[in-house]
C-alpha cells in the first residue's frame, strides 16, 4: 500500500509538472508573436500575411494545449482519488490512530474529501479556477481576435462597429464550450 500511495504521488506531481511545462510554454509562444505582431503593425504589406499565419497557429496550439491540461487535471483528480482510498484504508485499520490521517472536508464523505484534496476546496465551479482556464482564455481571444480581424480585412475599417461584437461572440461561444467540455471531462472521474 505504501509503494502504491508513492507511486501514485509520483504519477500526480508528473502530471502537475507537465501541465506546468504546457502552459508556459504555450504563454511563452503567445507573448513572442504579440511582439513580432507589435513589429509589423505599421506595414499593411507585412502585418496581414504574418497576423494570418500566427493566429491560426496560436489558436491551434492553445486547443492542443487545453485538451491536454484538462486531461492532465483529470488525471491528478484519479491519482488524488486512490490515495484518498489508501488513506481511508489507513485510518480505518486502527481507530485509536485514525486522527493522524487529517481531513481536508469539513465532511467526512469520499467525494467531498476527493474534491478537497483535488479542487483545493473550490467547491463551486472548480473549473473556474484550473490551470486550463487560462490557457481557454487565451486561446478564446486569441480567436476572437482573429475573427474580428477577418471581418476587418474583408469588409475594410468601416466594419469595426460589427467586427468587435463578432470577435465577442466567437469568444464567449467558444468559453461556452471550453466550460462545457471541462466539466464534463471531471464528472466523469468524480462520479
């Protein structure tokens, strides 16, 4: 039990490391191209092609990059479920002994001590406050941006009183769908 509760912690800080590493590398990736976005702003020549080509790639590297920290988080969600139940095999082999291993509920119920211990005690919209959120964030505006830059470029400047409500739109459906897809990723663990 022992060997399977370190190996467990070891699974779940690999995959806390890992999602670490994707987020900062896709935050890196963003703030590079918005620099070199910020290079060509003043030539029309150079800002369209160059916007065109990194914002899909923005776009698509922040999907993959969400796909997998929710994935990560769900992985840690089933990692910090076993150790749960390794802990509970623990605290109840000797009752006398049972205050050493420490609640982190005010419950004592498996799913309230699993959301505790994977959520950090957001028990309300836990996913409001994932590692992935940021990276939907940004890749929603990302998009957003992108759409209403499209919108610019086809139908000239004059279109900007309709490109910002469409940049708009394409975020909010696409954080609609982010929070939709995340929860049900974790309901199908947690339940």
């Amino acid at each position: 039990m022992t060997t399977e509760h370190y190996v467990l912690q070891s699974a779940a800080g690999t995959a806390i490391s890992e999602a670490g590493n994707r987020a900062t590398s896709f935050i890196l990736a963003v703030s590079s191209s918005m620099v070199a976005i910020g290079f060509t702003v003043h030539d029309e020549r150079v800002f369209w092609p160059f916007v065109s080509a990194v914002l899909p790639l923005l776009f698509g590297l922040g999907l993959v990059t969400t796909v997998r920290l929710i994935e990560t988080g769900v992985q840690g969600l089933m990692y910090q479920q076993a150790i749960v139940r390794i802990r509970r095999y623990y605290r109840n082999l000797d009752n006398d002994h049972a205050g050493y291993f420490g609640q982190y509920s005010r419950h004592d119920d498996p799913a309230d001590i699993t959301e505790a211990l994977a959520m950090l005690a957001t028990k309300k919209s836990p996913e409001v406050f994932s590692i992935a959120t940021t990276s939907a964030l940004i890749s929603a505006a990302i998009a957003g941006i992108g759409a209403a830059l499209l919108v610019v470029r086809i139908a000239g400047a004059g279109a900007l009183p309709v490109a910002y409500p469409i940049g708009a739109a394409v975020f909010a459906a696409l954080m609609t769908v982010f929070f939709r897809y995340e929860r049900s990723r974790y309901r199908e663990v947690a339940n």
